[in-house]
C-alpha cells in the first residue's frame, strides 16, 4: 500500500487530489445564501430557453462561477409534457463547465442526478 499525502509546499500536487481533497470539505450545491436568487432558474417569452441568474456553485471538487445571466436552451416539448433539470456539468478532461439542461422522461418526474467523483 502507498501512502500519499498532499498539499504540501515544493510537491505538485494534481487536479484529482485537490478535486478529492475538496469534495471532503464541502457539500454539493448552490453558493449563496439560503432564498437568494443564486442560479435560480427561470422562464421568460424568448422560446425554448430558461434563464440562470449570476451565482455559482460546488460539486465533485469543483466550481462553476456565472458571473452573468446565462441561457440554457431546453429541448422541444412533448404532448405529454415533462419535467426537465438545469445541472452544472463539470468536465475535467476540457477544463471547465457547462450549464445544460437534462430532458426528463415525460411525466412529473425529473431525469435522475449521475454525479461522479470522476470524468463527467
């Protein structure tokens, strides 16, 4: 078994140690205060979008931080009519996050969460 410890000053310590060592030290969600309209999303009349408010939030490691309001594109309706979600998608192969919307099957229920420790 090896031991490995991190960080420590003059050792290059990884992007999965410090995404490991961060998902240790903090819940996933939303930042911000608890009412506040941190990355609530919302609909308005410009078609088949919503719309994210500034605000940021942690999951797996890492953050996302929507310095403006963003636009998520939701894909066409259903006779049936669904329930999607708006997730922060963090992918560390590219560097970075996305917010995308996940369709949801029809119904009143909403697609299910996959969060990973790893990938995306």
């Amino acid at each position: 078994m090896a031991v490995t410890a991190y960080p420590f000053e003059n050792l290059d310590t990884t992007e999965s140690q410090y995404s490991a060592l961060f998902r240790e030290l903090q819940d996933p969600g939303v930042i911000g205060q608890m009412g506040d309209a941190s990355l609530r999303v919302f609909g308005d009349s410009t078609g088949m979008n919503v719309k994210v408010p500034i605000g940021g939030c942690f999951a797996s490691g890492f953050v996302l931080d929507n310095s403006t309001q963003a636009t998520v594109t939701i894909l066409p309706g259903e006779a049936s009519g669904r329930v999607d979600r708006v997730v922060a998608r963090f992918d560390p192969a590219a560097n970075g996050a996305t917010l995308v919307a996940l369709k949801g099957g029809g119904g009143a229920t909403p697609p299910p969460l996959t969060p990973t420790q790893s990938g995306i």
